[in-house]
C-alpha cells in the first residue's frame, strides 16, 4: 500500500526515524503481548498511531491501545478469554455453546487452555437419569445413545 | 477380542500339538474356519508356564483381533482375576497404574455417581480389554488409550452389577 511504502522508506531514510521505529515497535509488541496477541510488522503499521509516534515522535497510548483492541485478533482473543472465563465459572450457556460430541469438546477445550473437559450442558439430576436409562438399553445401543447425548 | 488357535501356541511356544491340547484343556472356545478352535488370549496367558514367558510376544503377534476394543463379555470377572493372579513384576506395576488412570478419568469426566457404583467390576475387568492388556503385559506405551475419551465409553460398555464375590467355576 501507498502509506505502508512511505513509511517503510521514511524510516529507512532517516537515521532518527529508524530509532524511533525500534523503540516503538518494542512498546507496541509489549502493548499487544498485554493483550494476549503477537502483531508483526506489516500489522503494526497500518495502525495510525504507531505511524504518528515514529513519524511526528508524538505516541499517543491510549490511542494505539484503543487501536489494537479494534482489530479482529485482538477482538477474538478477547472473547477466546471470556468463553473461558464463564466455561470455568460453569455459565450454563457457555457450556452449550461447545459441541456436543465428547472428542470435538476436548478439542475445543484445550484450544482454550482449559485442563478438564467442561461437561455437556447438564446438571449432575439430568447426567444421572441419562445414565441410569442407558444402562437398560442392551450394549450394542448403549455408546450409540452416550455419543448422542454428548455423555460419550 | 484376541484370539488365537491352537496352531498360534505351538509355533509361538515351541510346544508340540499334545501340550497345547493339555494347555488349553477346559478352556472356552469359539470355532472358526476350517474347525479350528478359537481362544481368548487372556484365557491362555494364565495357562503358560514361566519357561513360556520370553514367547508372549510373539503370541501376541500371531494373535486375531476382532475389533471389538471396548466390551470384555459376560463372565469377566473371574476371567481377569485369573490373569491378573498371572502377572509378574513390572506387569503388575502397570495394571495398578491403567486403574488408576482410568479412576482418575472416570471421576473428571461424570459429575453422577451412577457409574461409580460399578466402579470395582469396571477396574477388575480393565485389564481384559486389548489396550490395558498390552500395555500390561507387553509394556507397550503406545497402547494405551487416551483415558480421558475412553473412560466413559469403556465403562458404558461394561458396567453391570457384578458377583464379585464369585467363586471359579470347577
């Protein structure tokens, strides 16, 4: 892009603006890594305020926080982290919202960095009574019925 | 399910045809192609001398599986008891340790009791189903399954109200 190839050779061209760069890409990768992301180079320069402190030397934090917090990473880590805050907290809906499937629950789980698998939406009456009744079907049906009702 | 023939046990053991019929004397079996009998690997194990041992392996080898990974049948019990009475050493060691994980991963993935009431016919009959057995007789790490996924399913399968008290049929 336009803007991208002129600050890329502003910087390049300019002893001062090459200093600032460095010292500000280092403040905004520790920014980013507060928010649980990485932003590489290309990433970081699209954003205004980071252009504005290495070009003006003006760096405007709140600015470039409010920046990174708009982009699609940064949002979806942001709900990555409340999915597993409420999951932990055993919010009913959250643990609906995981896949039924045991195998596919686990997955999603640990891709959350959560350590146990959340149980499928239920209270320990309902996971009991579900049990109990798979428990008359005969074998062959019984890890069938446990898949669906996300038991197995 | 494991099983292997008659002809499996002496090439395995080196044994000629009237010692593996003496062996297996007694034993259930199911017939296959051509009449050949049948038997559980677990119901042999416990039938082999300790001259017999160092040739396991290669029984195992030899051995058919039917695929079935989860349900050890109806008479278990005993059936484990037996093999687990079998075991030596390290072997022992391993068994102890399936249980446990397969405890632990039962008590993580139900928030019910339901299938705990079963729990003590469960861990007895762990050691009947092929991953647990090779694990625990062969050491095969690579076996073993993911307790977390299995656990359930495994119990599921197998849980009913056991005599655990049951003697060995004469």
């Amino acid at each position: 892009m336009m803007a991208e190839d002129n600050f890329r050779d502003m910087v390049a061209a300019d002893s001062a603006c090459r200093a600032r760069w460095i010292a500000t890409r280092e403040h905004a990768q520790q920014a980013a890594a507060e928010l649980g992301v990485t932003l590489d180079d290309d990433a970081l320069i699209e954003l205004p305020s980071i252009r504005l402190a290495v070009l003006a030397d003006h760096m405007d934090r709140e600015r470039m926080l409010a920046e990174m917090n708009g982009l699609d990473v940064v949002q979806k880590q942001v709900r990555q982290q409340e999915l597993k805050a409420a999951l932990e907290n055993g919010d009913e809906e959250a643990l609906a919202s995981l896949p039924r499937d045991r195998a596919a629950r686990l997955s999603a789980a640990r891709k959350l960095g959560l350590s146990t698998i959340p149980p499928a939406a239920r209270s320990v009456e309902d996971e009991a009574t579900l049990l109990r009744r798979l428990m008359t079907l005969n074998r062959t049906e019984r890890l069938a019925r446990a898949r669906e009702w996300g038991l197995a | 399910m494991m099983t292997v023939c008659q002809d499996d046990l002496a090439r395995a053991l080196d044994l000629t045809r009237n010692t593996v019929t003496v062996r297996t004397r007694g034993l259930n079996y199911s017939p296959a192609t051509h009449g050949a009998r049948r038997y559980r690997l677990t119901d042999v194990l416990p039938r082999l001398r300790d001259r017999d041992r160092q040739h396991v392996p290669a029984l195992f080898d030899l051995a058919q599986d039917d695929q079935e990974e989860l349900f050890v049948g109806d008479d278990a019990v005993p059936r484990a008891r037996r093999l687990e009475l079998w075991l030596q050493g390290e072997q022992v060691e391993r068994l102890f340790e399936a249980r446990a994980a397969f405890t632990n991963a039962l008590a993580l993935s139900l928030q019910s009791s339901v299938l705990f009431e079963h729990l003590e016919g469960l861990r007895l009959k762990l050691v009947l189903t092929e991953p647990v057995l090779r694990w625990t007789v062969l050491g095969d790490a690579d076996a073993l399954p993911p307790f977390d996924l299995w656990a359930v399913p495994y119990a599921i399968t197998n849980a009913r109200y056991e005599n655990l008290t049951e003697k060995e049929a004469a």
